[in-house]
C-alpha cells in the first residue's frame, strides 16, 4: 500500500505556515510561483494583437445616427504579451493532466487529444449549421453513428441529441413527460426527486412547472420503495432517479420502482451523470427507464474546460420518443441524411414538443465522443466501467478504517466513494481535508455533496488512475486525515503551497465585485 | 486499451485487498437477468488512434467547409478570422483539463480568465456587469426573459418580429410550459423595423420586450425609442446580439437603455462547429445581480491579502437552492468564454472597431456587387454585415443550386420561417473580414449563372 512519492518530499509540517523564513522578492513572484495582473492592468489603449490588411477609411456613413460614441474601453495586448498573460494565468490552474482529479459525480477522466484533433478538422469545425443538406452529409453522419451508439449502450427507442448539458438534457427529459401527458389530456403537477439528487434535478422539475416533493431514502442509502409507493398518486407526472446515485450505490430495486411509477400513469426519467459506472454492463432501457441524459462531458471524456461546454444527449423510451425537440437527423427515402426542423416537423415529428436550443446542439462534442467511443469500442467501455468500479472500491476499502464511510456496508460502490467528517476530532471537517490534499499536490473530491451526509467526501478516481497513482493519492488522504486525527491546528491554515491561501468568499458575496473598474475609480 | 493503466495483476492485487474474489462481485447490485454476458453484440471492438483518424477524417472529407468554398452565411452564427494563439492557448492542459472552479486555491487560472470575460462582455454590451456565460445565445435569450419575469412579477412577453426564428421557437417550446404569454409574429419584408408597431404592443402586462440587434433580417433597430416607449410601461428591454463583432461600430444596446443584454459569443474566437458549441453572453443592471442566472466570478482577498477570485453570489444557484434557484443552469461554456477572452484581449477595443469597419466595408461591396444582378434587389437601408437579398426566384432553390457549384450563398428566409408566405424569395447573406474581393466575384457569377 505504501508508495512514498518518488520525488521524496515529505510534508514538513513544523515549517508550515511560517513564512518569514523565505526571502521577500521585489517582484511578488516566487522561482516558477508566477503572479499575473489582469490584462487590463497590462494592456493599452492603442495596442492591438491582430494585424488586419484593410485601410481604416471604410465608409461608415450608413450607420451614422447608430455608431458607438467610442470604442469599448478594453484594452488591446499584442501576441506575445498575450500568450504569456494566459499561459501564466494556466499554471495557477489544476487539470486532469497534472494528476488525479477525483471529484465525485464529476467524473474527470483523460482527455485523448486524438478528439482535440479530429474536432478540429476544417470538415467539423468549419462547417456553418444552416448550410444545405448535401454539404453537411458527414456531420450528419457523425450525429447518426453518435446516436446510434448511444441507443445501443442504454437500450432505449431514441435519442435526442441537442440538449447542451446535463441539465439542459433534464429539462428535456421532463418537458418530453409533460409533453406526454398533454397529449393524453392530463395535467400532473408532482414530480418525485430523492434529497440525494444533484441540485439540478429539482431545479429543472420547478423549472418546467412541476412541485417537488422528496422521495425518503433506506439506511443503506438507496430509494425507499415502500416509502415511495405511498407517495405515488395520479398528480405524480414522474420520478427522478440518479442511477448509480449520489451515494456511489447502484440503486438495486430500479426495475419495481419504475413498474410502481407506470403503474400510477408516471415517467421514469434517470440523471445519467453516473452512468459511466456502468456502460457496458447494464442498459437502462432493460429496467423500463423512459428518458435519461447522459453527460459526454462525462462518460465520454469530452474536456470539462473549466466549466464547460459540455453536452447532454437524452436517450427516450418508445413513450416518449414521440415529443423529441427539434431539430433531430434522420434518413430519407433517397438514402441521404438531413435536419428535421420546424419546416418538416407537421410531417416528421407532429408531437415534438419543439426546440430547445438555436442550432442542432454540441458538435464539436460529438465528434469529440464519437471518437472516444470508438476508441474503446463494446469491450473497452465495458472495461471503463469495470476499472472505475474497481478503482473506487479500491480507494474506499483503503481508507474506510481511518474515515468514516457511511454506506460501507451497503455493498460495493460504484464509481465513486463516499466518507463523511464525523469521525474527525471536533474543529475539524471536510474543508480541512480538502484543503489539506491540495498542498499534498491533488485536487480534492467533491465535498458536501451529497447533503444527505455529514461533511461529505466524494472520490471519484475513475479508470484513468494507475494503481500507483491511486496508492500515491491514498497515502496523502490518509496523512491528510491523520493530521486532523491529531488535531494539528495547522491544517486549519491550509493549503499554504497553492497560488492561494483559503480566500474569502463572505466578502465577496456580501461586496459583489464582479467586473474590473481599475480605470474609472478616482 | 491505450487510454486505460491498470494491467491484469494490479487488477488482481487490487480485487485481493478489496476482497472481492472477482470484478463481477462489484457489480453484484445487478440483478443477473439484466447484467450484461459480454460486450454488447453487433457493436465493434475497440480501434487503433490510426483507425479511428481514419474513420473520422472520412467522414470530414464528406462536408464542404467553409474554407473550401465562396463562404456567405450568418443568421446567428458567423465566420471570423480565429487567431492561432487562441487555438494554441485553449489546449493547455491546464484550461482545457480542468473542472468548474469549486476550489479556487488551485483555479486562480479559471477564476482571473472569467473575471476577465465579465468585464470585456460587460464594457463590449454598456452593461454595469455581466456572468461567467450560459450555454448559447438562445438558451441565454430565454433565461434573460425569466429573469425579467421574476423582476417584473408579470409574465406577458414581446417579442420583435426581427428577433432570430430560431431563438423564437426556443422561447415558444419553453413557454407553452412556463405559461408565459408570448406575443410573436415572423418578420414583413420592410426595409426598417416596423418600431411603432412594437411600441403599441407593449401593455401594462407586460415584463419585456425583446429586440434583437442588428435584427435577424440585418437591420438595425432604434433601441433608445423602444426602450423609453418599454421603460414607460413598468417593462424591461432585452437586447439580444448575435454578431457581437457589430459592437465594434454601433452603439452599446446598455447605452441605449436596454436593461438585460444577453448574445451569441460565438464570433470572438469561437468556430462555426455546425452550431456547437457556441457561448452565451449575459449582461444586466447592478440592481438586478441577485436575480441573474448561471455562474458569476468574484474579486476576493486570501487569507494572506492578496487578491484573488471565486464563484459567488451562488445562493442563487441549484447546487444551493435547489428548486428555488434563479435557473437550473450547471454547466456553462467555460472553454469557449475562454477562446473569447483571448480573442478580445488580442483585438482590444480599438482593433475591435476596425474589425468591425472591415467587416461592413466587405458588405457594401457585396451589396454592390450582387445587386448589380437583374432581378437582385437588398432589402435594408442600414446594416452592419449582414444583409437580406431579394432574389426573383426562392431562394432555397437557389442556394441549392449555388452550393452544387461550391459557393455557400446564405441563408434563406423560408428555412427560417417555413410558412411564412411572402418570404420565399429573399435570403440573408453575410460577409465577414474572411470574404475576398475574389469571393464575391465568385458569388456573383454564380448567382448570375443559377437566376439566368
């Protein structure tokens, strides 16, 4: 179990924290510990990175009683000063590239840069959504084989494939289910969401008009069936259930919960963020789910980029297939692909419930998913699915002596592994821990997240970790929470080797600065 | 499997200290009749990265591209020279690898990037502030028009008749579930936007009007008159820009008096990817910050004083309030807010401007040029760099026709409000600083060849 870090550091745990021992520097930088100013700060007014051939003197007397009295106040950097700006700015950053990145529900695995290069073919990227069928064929193409595949994994009817994200796929999902329900006249008013579900879930519920009512979990962290057959009525338009969910467990009675729900005239919808866990050895379709987004951004690797993109496919039951958004790509009598849109959809798809977004959805994703899918192909993402198990459950029995792990004994995890803070000494939680991981080199797990634990920790190493790396990262979780067994004050100070200690975020809640006004204050 | 680094006997080791006498034991919550024997039958096994290029690029090589051919097409979605530092910075690991920025220690990179994009989105809209970007200019549309529903507590809708086809259906599909009231109806063929007749539409029942700009038929609406006529009425106005290289040359929609401006980024250094993903730009009043959705970056101090950033103001988000946030928005468009912000810094204001004079200049002399045709005629006394062309044929046929000769023409009206009797005939057609003089020759020729 033990692998020292090759390197040989070891945390030197008297010194934390006691700056003065390292020299001032004039420049506030420290060796490669870089400080950037905003590119504000840097720029000037006349200075412009891009050389344009063109005179000024384009007559602009057209516009006249509209023109912009100035140009906007940004400054302009040249090239070089631009790319140090950003590459400066990038190394205050962690990435899945500079090691784990266990965030649980998140599922940061490796990114193949074979996707950054066939998303940027000039056939993909430089291809306008509205030009005419015949010039797009293999776009269409890639959106047919994507979805084809997706159908296949899950075992469902359909799939509709514009949603941008995960929780646009959800809103798609519910807006198909009362879509459904329109059409056969009733109005229903509930849907059932667990307290375990990402916040998305009842977010998107009260979004497309629905009243959410929570759904009682069992101690062993799974969904009450008994509890939920009671709340089960004719108002019930749904329930939605994340599966594997929130707690890393496979929900075990999916199948009567689903039968219970149709048997009330209700919708399974299932949030897929998890479905990475098992892809390749079980089809959602098989336990009567009716609509489930799946996260390429997730499952399929696509970049997480800081916050996006992502993209949100959802995959429909024979149910609900009939209310997919516009548009959709299907294959006509001649052999060629094209867009059903609003011109076609009286004949194609008269009951779509319409479009959710201005143009066909993530492209450059799907290209990016496409080629990560065929990469593995059926058995290697059978073998994704069985290496994040194998790797979660590893990390879990590695550490469950040392931090509590509330459903250890509700049998194996899935993808990920949940611990709570409760058996930490008083004055200690899971922000310590957190922080104390990043002066270990990691990025933390997911943290108070679910609510329905105590100080919860979410680890999620997916299949990307080596054994090695799982060891190396165990070994600091473990010292991490060994310091807050001993009740070393110190941790409360960490991390002091990031870019930045813990930072504020009363103050910047309570005093919003959210734009710079560096050059109109005083 | 190259993407996977576990070999048979970690796999082995690691099942031992586990316990588990197999991988099946892991996936034991599986009833047997539904988990899976094997791989999935009919479905290829895995494939080398030659293999899969291979696949890939073929299907590549089956699209016209825009490089390859006279390129005229906008409607929402524009052609832009993309600097190459913005491809190259876009791929360190350490932007396009990273998570949301929940633990700012060790995102200071994300966090100063989105600082950044919210003061360039706010100086370029005239707003007082701006968020961290939604997932497009529709979906940020329509955000923008709950948000004025929630300001107003009134839920009747304008829409102007040059607002995109495309971001209409997105607000009709959303509020035949919200039970908004939408008041739409698709554009006449007028030379100038028809303001009188927006104005007159606006009651005490309604939360906001919304007016796109440059409009999608390429005019230019008089934002000042509507927004007094708007302001009047207890309302707000949503200005919705989808070419935000426009705002190089005309007037800031927040100078205007717009209240919620909200775009499509994609122009700044994003490509046209056949619709996506794109980058939702969101710009409103300070007095409105709390009920503004999706992310929102902060400046902050650390424990040691030195600034520093972070996601605030999230009690208006799902992760915290569930089903009362501001929007069930998770995700936002990160990476491409990103490609934004590098394209703008390298521009600056000034460079933005001139981008922008290019860019009309190059539509004057298509305007020339094509209307020099028998039977051409252009719509629009005003425009930026789009305009729309009314041709004596429809205009499907022809764009048809013009792509079988390799010349990607526009966009016609009748793909964008099929129906709609009157518009058969006319399309719109852009040039961008990327159409050379060669380009439009190409064009024009064509056009005379498809309409002789």
């Amino acid at each position: 179990m033990s692998a020292p870090n090759p390197s040989g550091w070891q945390p030197s745990l008297g010194s934390m924290g006691s700056e003065s021992v390292e020299p001032m520097t004039a420049s506030g930088d420290r060796g490669l510990m870089l400080e950037e100013p905003l590119s504000f700060e840097l720029g000037s007014a006349g200075k412009c990175g891009v050389d344009m051939d063109e005179p000024d003197e384009a007559p602009v007397s057209g516009l006249s009683s509209f023109l912009r009295e100035c140009a906007p106040e940004l400054p302009g950097l040249t090239e070089p000063e631009v790319i140090r700006h950003y590459s400066r700015l990038s190394r205050m950053n962690y990435g899945i590239d500079l090691g784990p990145f266990p965030l649980g529900s998140c599922t940061m695995k490796h990114n193949p840069r074979l996707n950054e290069k066939v998303a940027r073919l000039p056939g993909f990227a430089d291809i306008h959504p509205l030009q005419p069928h015949e010039t797009v064929q293999g776009a269409l193409d890639v959106i047919e084989q994507l979805a084809d595949w997706l159908i296949r994994l899950t075992g469902m009817a359909a799939v509709a494939m514009s949603p941008k994200a995960g929780a646009h796929g959800e809103l798609c999902g519910l807006l198909c289910i009362r879509a459904a329900h329109d059409a056969a006249g009733e109005r229903r008013t509930v849907v059932l969401v667990p307290e375990s579900a990402h916040g998305t879930n009842p977010a998107t519920a009260a979004f497309a008009g629905y009243k959410v009512e929570a759904i009682p979990a069992t101690p062993d962290g799974r969904v009450d069936l008994a509890a939920l057959k009671e709340q089960l009525s004719a108002d019930v338009a749904g329930v939605m259930i994340t599966n594997p969910n929130t707690c890393g467990l496979l929900e075990r009675e999916m199948k009567a919960i689903g039968d219970a729900v149709h048997a009330v005239g209700g919708y399974v919808y299932c949030d897929g963020a998890n479905f990475n866990a098992i892809v390749g050895k079980l089809r959602p379709g098989d336990l009567g789910i009716d609509a489930m987004h799946i996260n390429l951004h997730k499952t399929f690797s696509t970049p997480h980029g800081g916050g996006g993109p992502g993209s949100g496919p959802v995959v429909l039951s024979e149910a609900l297939a009939p209310f997919a958004p516009l548009p959709f790509v299907t294959r006509v009598a001649d052999g060629t692909l094209r867009l059903i849109e609003e011109g076609e959809a009286a004949e194609h798809a008269p009951e779509s419930f319409g479009r959710m977004t201005a143009f066909h959805g993530q492209m450059g994703m799907f290209t990016r998913g496409l080629a990560y899918i065929l990469s593995h192909g059926a058995d290697g993402l059978k073998q994704v699915a069985e290496d994040a198990v194998l790797n979660a459950n590893y990390v879990l029995r590695a550490c469950e002596d040392l931090l509590d792990a509330p459903f250890a004994q509700s049998g194996p995890c899935m993808h990920e592994a949940l611990f709570s803070d409760s058996s930490l000494p008083d004055g200690f939680s899971t922000l310590d821990i957190a922080k104390g991981l990043i002066d270990e080199g990691f990025h933390p797990m997911t943290v108070y997240f679910p609510l329905v634990v105590k100080g919860a920790m979410l680890v999620e190493p997916t299949e990307t970790e080596s054994k090695m790396g799982l060891d190396r990262f165990i070994l600091s979780l473990r010292n991490v929470v060994q310091r807050a067994v001993n009740a070393d004050e110190s941790l409360h100070s960490a991390p002091v080797f990031a870019p930045r200690r813990r930072l504020d975020e009363t103050q910047a809640a309570r005093k919003p600065v959210l734009v710079w006004n560096g050059d109109r204050d005083g | 499997m190259r993407y996977l680094p576990l070999t048979d006997a970690d796999r082995a080791e690691m099942l031992a200290l586990i316990g588990a006498g197999s991988i099946d034991e892991l996936f034991c919550d599986i009833s047997p009749e539904f988990r899976l024997p094997g791989p999935i039958e009919g479905l290829p096994l895995h494939a080398s990265e030659m293999a899969v290029e291979r696949h890939m690029s073929r299907l590549a090589a089956k699209n016209l591209s825009a490089g390859q051919a006279p390129f005229f097409l906008g409607a929402g979605a524009y052609r832009h020279h993309i600097p190459a530092t913005v491809d190259h910075l876009i791929q360190r690991g350490e932007f396009l690898t990273a998570y949301t920025p929940y633990q700012p220690e060790i995102a200071q990179g994300t966090l100063q990037v989105l600082f950044e994009f919210q003061t360039q989105v706010a100086r370029l809209f005239g707003t007082d502030i701006a968020n961290a970007s939604m997932y497009d200019g529709s979906t940020a549309c329509w955000e923008a028009i709950q948000m004025a529903g929630r300001i107003t507590k009134r839920d009747r809708v304008v829409l102007s008749d040059g607002l995109h086809a495309h971001y209409v259906s997105v607000i009709e599909a959303m509020a035949r579930f919200t039970a908004d009231t939408i008041d739409t109806r698709s554009p006449a063929l007028e030379a100038e936007p028809d303001t009188s007749k927006l104005v007159g539409s606006i009651d005490e029942e309604t939360s906001c009007v919304v007016v796109q700009y440059p409009d999608i038929l390429g005019r230019i609406p008089d934002l000042r008159a509507i927004a007094e006529a708007v302001h009047a009425q207890g309302a707000l106005l949503i200005a919705v820009v989808t070419e935000p290289v426009a705002l190089g040359l005309i007037e800031a929609p927040g100078n205007l008096g717009a209240d919620i401006v909200v775009g499509e980024g994609q122009s700044l250094g994003v490509g046209l990817q056949f619709g996506g993903p794109y980058l939702g730009l969101f710009g409103c009043r300070q007095k409105f910050v709390r009920q503004m959705p999706g992310r929102i970056c902060g400046q902050t101090v650390d424990a040691a004083g030195k600034r520093g950033f972070v996601l605030t103001l999230s009690t208006r988000e799902q992760h915290i309030r569930r089903e009362k946030a501001t929007s069930n928005i998770c995700t936002n468009s990160g990476l491409c807010a990103l490609a934004f912000s590098i394209h703008m810094s390298l521009l600056g204001g000034e460079g933005l401007a001139r981008l922008a004079r290019i860019n009309h200049a190059r539509a004057q002399e298509m305007v020339r040029r094509l209307t020099a045709i028998a039977g051409v005629s252009c719509l629009n006394d005003v425009y930026f760099n789009e305009v729309t062309l009314v041709l004596p044929k429809p205009a499907r046929d022809v764009l048809q026709a013009l792509a079988r000769r390799d010349v990607l023409g526009g966009v016609s009206l009748s793909r964008l409000y099929p129906g709609t009797s009157g518009l058969e005939n006319a399309m719109l057609v852009t040039a961008t600083e990327t159409v050379s003089e060669e380009d439009i020759e190409a064009f024009a020729s064509a056009l005379e060849g498809v309409l002789a």
